[in-house]
C-alpha cells in the first residue's frame, strides 16, 4: 500500500460545520451553551426577520421596500432553513456514520488519491467560498452605514420605540442589526454549505465505488471466492450509498425549496436595487457582492446535485467492466440485478418537486430574470 496516499476521512470535511453549530450555541450541553442557544433563537431566529418585515409594512416608497425585501426575505428564509436542519440534525449524524463506514472500504491507492485531491479539495473550497463571500457581504452592509453618510439603520425595520430619539438608541438598534445579520449568516454558513458539500462527498464515494467495481476479477490471482466476496460488498456500498441518498431526500426536502424560492427573488431584487436605488458606492458594492453570494448560493448544490445523477449512471458501466467471464451462474445472476438495480435514476428534489440540479438553476436564473423584466415594465 502506497503510504504517501492520505487515508480517507469524509469527517474531517465538516468540522468548520459543526463549528458553526457550536458558535450557535448547539452540539454542547454546557448551560452557558444552552443559555445562548435560548437568546439566539428568540432574538435571531424568529424575532430578526419579523422585525425586518414590520419595517416593511412601514416603508412608504417602493424604492424603499426593495431596498428592504433581499435582506428580509434572506433572513426569513435563512431562519426558515435552520430550524428545518436542526430538527434534521440526527439524520446528519447517521450520515457521517455511513460516511465512515464507505472511507474504510477505500483502500487503494488511486481511490486515496483520488478523494484527496478531487472530493476532498472540493468540498473543502465550498465551504471557504462560502465563508468569504457571506463575509464580504456582511462587512460591505456594515461598511454602507458606518461610511455612507445619514443617521440610517442598517436595514428598514420596527422597534418598539423611536430608534432617532437619541444616539444611545440609535446605535443600539445598530449594534443590535449587526449583531444578529452576523448571527443569521453563520446560520446560513450552516444551512447553505452542508447542501453541496455533502453532494460533493456522496459524489466521490460513488466515483470510489465505481473504480473498486471495476477492478473486480482483475487479479487472475484471486479465487472465485474472493472476487464474490467482493461483489458483495460493493453491493453493501451501493446499499448504504442509497441509503445516504434516501437521507438526504429527507433532510433538504423542505429546506432546499426555500432556498430556490429565496434565491429566485432575492437575485431580481437585487438586480433591481442595483440598477435603480442604489445610492452610493457603498451602497452599489454591497448589492454586487450580496448577488455574487446569491448566486453562490444556489450554483454548488445544483451543480453536485447534477454530478451525484451522473456518477450513479456511470455505475452500470462500472459492474460490466468488471471481469466476470468464467465465473458461475449465481455470481452472474446476482451481477445482473445489481446491474439492474443501479439503472435506476437517481435525484434528489426539493418539496417532492424540483430536481436539484443544473435544470433547476437555470430555471431559478430565468425566473430571476422575469422578475427583473417586470420591474423594468413596473417603472
């Protein structure tokens, strides 16, 4: 065995994930840990987005209103997304477990190597592009109200007092919209980012599978014995791979719909502020950088959504290259249902309807761009 080639641990990808849920507050059972988690979710979770959307209804210019609408309807949904994850949470944690089960069965060489520097490096840059581009826009938010000039909140929205009474309230309102857009984007680090890099992970495991199919009864030195031995327990990784896949059908059914839906009117919106009521530099560069997360939000899920349909497809491929000239009916018989069993299409789809993939962005990107068409008439 080549000792240059890393061992494989799928773990290792998620551990800036789990640190998002720990600066949430979760996965710890300290009381000052469950205190905070208590004051996020009253004060973040539910109380920030129904504050942003009273704002709002209080707004009296359209301008006014779409410059309010992406913030609000991200944080809504951003809110929406992590409650649906967290209650999801123990169906994550069965998943690293078969994820570890799978990196045990990598034991090749060219499948180390392969995960290390494709899957691995991957996921890896998903997460990180995550983090600055979400990063980038939070400061680019702070910056337009620090540097660009009036005595405004950093989004419209309600308090129950009059934030211009004095200074002292103003800043705490301030203070208190910063805080909890940080907070919301760390929800959102959590809610976006596990998508596409478990894809990315699910995507490599069956890339694995199909090199260790392919390589079965290539040794003209194994026994029958041996190389059944092996079917089997490819047939053991499909199972779990499958059930990986079933998983996450179940955990980002919901969630993923409210991302396609948040993604379709926050990047028209945007375009539209952009375009019309930005009003300073600030201003212009938090819109560019807030679309650019936006888009980056939605792109990675589809695109290993796609990969996952097109690795699964290569499976069939796989078995046949496998040399089973010359073995016996039964290991030839089980071969072909196994054969059967992966000509299955497979997809994930978010609310039992949309697919997600390449076809779905397309169409969220097109349904942008109907929105934006709209506003233009609307003018």
């Amino acid at each position: 065995m080549d000792l240059k080639s890393p061992v494989i641990r799928s773990e290792h990808i998620y551990r800036a994930y789990w640190l998002y849920w720990r600066l949430l507050g979760l996965e710890s059972r300290s009381v000052l840990n469950r205190l905070l988690d208590i004051l996020i979710t009253v004060f973040v979770t539910f109380w920030y987005p129904i504050h942003l959307i009273l704002g709002l209804f209080m707004e009296r210019t359209l301008g006014d209103v779409c410059k309010g609408l992406p913030i609000t309807a991200a944080c809504f949904f951003a809110s929406f997304k992590f409650v649906c994850f967290r209650l999801k949470l123990e169906e994550i944690k069965t998943m690293e477990v078969l994820f570890k089960e799978l990196d045990q069965r990598a034991l090749s060489p060219e499948e180390r190597q392969f995960f290390s520097q494709n899957t691995k490096r991957e996921a890896n840059l998903i997460w990180k592009s995550f983090l600055v581009a979400y990063g980038l826009s939070n400061v680019s938010a702070i910056a337009s109200v620090l540097f660009g000039g009036g005595h405004k909140l950093l989004y419209p929205a309600w308090f129950p007092y009059d934030v211009q009474a004095s200074e002292l309230r103003f800043w705490l309102s301030v203070s208190y919209q910063i805080a909890g857009v940080t907070l919301a984007i760390i929800q959102n680090l959590a809610n976006d980012s596990y998508p596409p890099m478990t894809f990315c992970v699910v995507a490599g495991h069956v890339r694995l599978l199909a090199m260790r199919l392919s390589r079965i009864g290539q040794d003209r030195k194994e026994t029958n014995a041996v190389i059944r031995k092996q079917l089997i327990e490819s047939i053991e990784d499909h199972r779990k791979i499958m059930k990986i896949v079933d998983l996450l059908r179940s955990t980002m059914n919901i969630s993923q719909l409210g991302q396609f839906i948040s993604s379709g009117v926050n990047i028209s919106i945007t375009l539209v502020n952009i375009l019309f009521f930005a009003e300073n530099n600030f201003a212009v560069t938090y819109y560019g950088v807030y679309f650019l997360s936006m888009v980056l939000e939605l792109f990675p899920c589809c695109y290993y959504g796609t990969l996952i349909s097109v690795e699964m497809s290569r499976l069939t491929y796989a078995i046949y290259s496998s040399n089973w000239m010359g073995m016996d009916r039964g290991y030839c018989r089980t071969m072909l249902i196994f054969m059967q069993l992966t000509l299955t299409e497979v997809q994930i789809k978010a609310g039992g309807m949309i697919g997600i993939g390449m076809n779905a962005f397309f169409a969220t990107v097109r349904l942008a761009y109907s929105f934006f068409t709209l506003a233009m008439s609307l003018r």
